[in-house]
C-alpha cells in the first residue's frame, strides 16, 4: 500500500487517507486519547492530501495508475456527500482563499470554487505536458509545478 498523503489536523481531528483498498479514518483528539470516529472507503487517495474547508472534506479519490478518478466533496462528521466530479485525471489539490486548485497530473490545471454547495469550474488551462505528479507549491500567486523534465513557475495573480 501507500499512505503519501499528509494526514489533515482540525479542531482536534484527523483525517487519513490511503489508496489500494484502505480507506479513510476520521480520528477524535483530546489531551490525552485518540479514538476512530468512523473508517470506511468513502476517500481512497493514492497520494493526494484532501483539503477540509467551508465545514467540508475537498479529496481526489483514486489512484494514478488505473481505474476511475473523482473529485469529491463530503460531510467528515456525517459522511454524506456534498458532490462529485468524475472524468477527471489523478490531481493534486491547493485550497487558495475560496478556489480550489486541481493540478491534474495530464498537465491541465483545473481552478473550482472552494465550497461545498456545488461543484463549479472557473476555468481550465493546459499549464504542460508530460506528467505533472509532484504537489505544485502556491506562494504570492505565482505557481510553481513540474513534470519529468521542466519546472515552471506561473503568475497567477495576473488578471
């Protein structure tokens, strides 16, 4: 198995995640005990770490190297779905004041609104090709993001 995505500390929770048939585990933290809330698959990231905003889990769910990829957006306490997106590529995600960056690992970077009412696209663009598995890193609106061969650093702040 993997577990390359960073475990999400909030408000005395964490939320794990895993690929290859482990699931996701939503853990309570107090001073001196953690305990499971609930554990099932409703969030299988092969290496994405999921992004808790606006009271919501922002995760990818699958894996890189086969099957079905969607965007997904849940209730962490209660486990209902708020939506979904699929026919998307493996990405990385960057939660950016109310955007959600979806860097897909085809090179086509993916802005959507940050919120869990509904799955709205701001736009795409085709940023490079090859692939573009590692995180990209976010810094004064300039984006950084790399594939097997090049590392680009884009303005995203320009308007």
């Amino acid at each position: 198995t993997v577990n390359a995505a960073t475990p999400v500390v909030r408000d005395h929770n964490i939320l794990l995640t895993a690929s290859y048939r482990i699931g996701a585990k939503w853990l309570k933290v107090s001073d001196d005990t953690c305990h499971e809330v609930w554990s099932d698959d409703i969030l299988s990231s092969q290496y994405t770490t999921p992004i808790l905003a606006d009271g919501a889990v922002f995760g990818i769910d699958g894996r890189q190297d086969g099957g079905d990829v969607i965007l997904k957006c849940f209730d962490p306490v209660g486990r209902k779905e708020h939506w979904s997106k699929s026919g998307i590529a493996y990405a990385t995600l960057i939660g950016a004041g109310q955007t959600l960056l979806v860097m897909q690992t085809n090179g086509e970077l993916i802005s959507v609104r940050l919120s869990k009412e509904r799955y709205e696209e701001l736009g795409t663009a085709k940023l490079m090709t090859g692939t573009t598995r590692a995180l990209p890193a976010l810094s004064d609106g300039r984006l950084l993001i790399r594939n097997e061969s090049t590392l680009a650093c884009l303005d995203l702040s320009a308007r």
